[in-house]
C-alpha cells in the first residue's frame, strides 16, 4: 500500500479533515478546496494509519488512540500545535480523543462514532454491521474496479454511505472500492474495537463544538446512536441535524457539507463579524 501526500491547500486558521472508517482522505476531495477558497483557511487532510494511503500501523491492533497518535505526528511535522478539527464517523471520534490531548480549537463531529460505553449493545451493533460486510469486502477485494459493474454494486454502497444510490457518482465508486480494498484497518480495528470502551469523557469537553446527525444515516442511525453524546456533552454544544443525506455526506452534498463547516469555523474565529 503506498503512502499518499494529504491534501493541504489554502492559508489562515489551521483546519484538519479527518475520514470515515474504511474510506481515506479522498471523502474530503470536494470540502477542502470549498473551505480553502474562502481565503481564511488552511485545509490538512490526511489519510489516517492503516487506510488506504495512510501510514503502515505500528502494531497488528489499532484503535482510536494510535489513530491519534498517527494524526498527532502529521500535526507536528507541518507545525501545528493545535487545530480546528472536523471528523466524520471515526474521525469524529479521533477529534475528540486529540480534543483531550489539547490539540483542538474547536471540533465538529458529523455522524461521529465513539457514542457508546465498553459494554453498550449499539458497539456491538456497529461492529456486527461491519462484520456482515464481509462478503462485499471480499468481492471488492477479488475484482478491484470491476466491482463497479456488478449489478446492485452502487446500491450496496450507497447503504454506507449516502442517502440514495444516485448520491455516489461513477468516480466516487471507484475510490470508495480502492479505499476499502487497500484498509487494514478493516479487521485491525474492528478486533480492538469488542474490547474497548468509547468515548467516556464527553463531559470534560471544553471548547466550542458541533454534533452534526445525518437523518438517513444507515450505520450511526440517530437517535439510537446520538444519545450519548446528547446525555454527556456540555448543554452549550450545537447540534444540526442534516435532512436526506446518509454517513459520510461529503459524496452527496460536499457543498452543503462545506457550507455547514465554514459556517461553523466563521463563528469561532469571528470572520463573520469581520465580513459585516
């Protein structure tokens, strides 16, 4: 698996993108030049340790906190103390755990994962939505691109992933199979992922911060996956919910997903204010 250079465009307030589980930084082909257009962002977007293009992982196992140790020693080498971060699905959960290792000026969780407690019924629930994948990962995996042409291939990815099946584009399919055929991480993570608890300090969570719910999400499905972050995050956190778009919305609506961030980012480093 050869390592790939993050996107990294744009100058002014430091903004890192991180993806969904499976996917890499491909998801954020759309958002970062949408965000780095406005003349006041730079946009880092790595793929995180174990997906496709990221760096080899250091050891068979991988959860949340060596993904942040990953995104950590990205953060160092382009000299970034701390940034606003803005995390999808698993990225959602890695920006809290660099939240708690003071890397964060603000953070944004669009459909984040980590809701849940060790024992909670709804990890073991995402874990088996992703153990029944199986069959399509190893489809993937023995046809490559041909997989696009398999009927019903759009429709299967589209349950992941988006809304509709007409929320992926032709190019989108094709770097979706490259992701999840190239990722370690499938059974990397999903190993640890039994053992480990998720997010058990929501509360301490000190800086500005965005819960985004996708109403057609069909892997963190809301509320049943929300209602932790509801119960233990500070009142003061905002939260939006986004009709008819699915898990990672950035394939079906990068620029309503681009507007929901800038907006986001506008109110905490006061560009609005400046702009009026």
């Amino acid at each position: 698996m050869r390592q790939r250079d993050p996107i990294h465009l744009g100058s002014g307030e430091p903004v890192l993108l991180l993806h969904p589980f499976m996917m890499s930084q491909n998801v954020w082909k759309n958002v970062a030049p949408a965000l780095a257009e406005t003349g006041r962002y730079e946009v880092f977007a790595p793929t995180m340790a174990g997906h496709n293009g990221g760096r080899k992982n250091r050891s068979w196992l991988l959860d949340s906190s060596t993904l942040a140790d990953d995104v950590e020693r990205w953060l160092d080498e382009i000299g970034w103390d701390t940034a606003h971060i803005v995390g999808n699905s698993l990225g959602g959960w890695v920006a809290f755990e660099l939240e708690r290792r003071n890397r964060a000026r603000s953070l944004m969780g669009i459909a984040p994962a980590g809701g849940w407690h060790r024992w909670t019924p709804a990890k073991y629930e995402i874990v088996f939505k992703f153990v029944m994948g199986l069959p399509v990962w190893l489809t993937a995996k023995a046809l490559g691109p041909r997989a696009a042409r398999l009927p019903g291939a759009r429709a299967a990815a589209s349950v992941p992933c988006s809304a509709t099946r007409d929320g992926i584009s032709d190019e989108d399919m094709l770097d979706i199979i490259d992701d999840v055929t190239h990722c370690p991480a499938y059974y990397q993570l999903l190993v640890k992922a039994l053992l480990m608890p998720g997010l058990m300090e929501l509360a301490d969570t000190g800086i500005p911060t965005s819960l985004v719910v996708c109403e057609k999400d069909r892997v963190l499905p809301h509320p049943r996956f929300t209602k932790h972050f509801r119960k233990h995050l500070p009142r003061d956190v905002q939260f939006t919910e986004l009709d008819g778009v699915g898990h990672i919305p950035m394939f079906e609506a990068p620029d309503r997903i681009a507007g929901v961030i800038r907006d986001f980012l506008d109110e905490q480093t006061g560009s609005q204010r400046a702009i009026g």
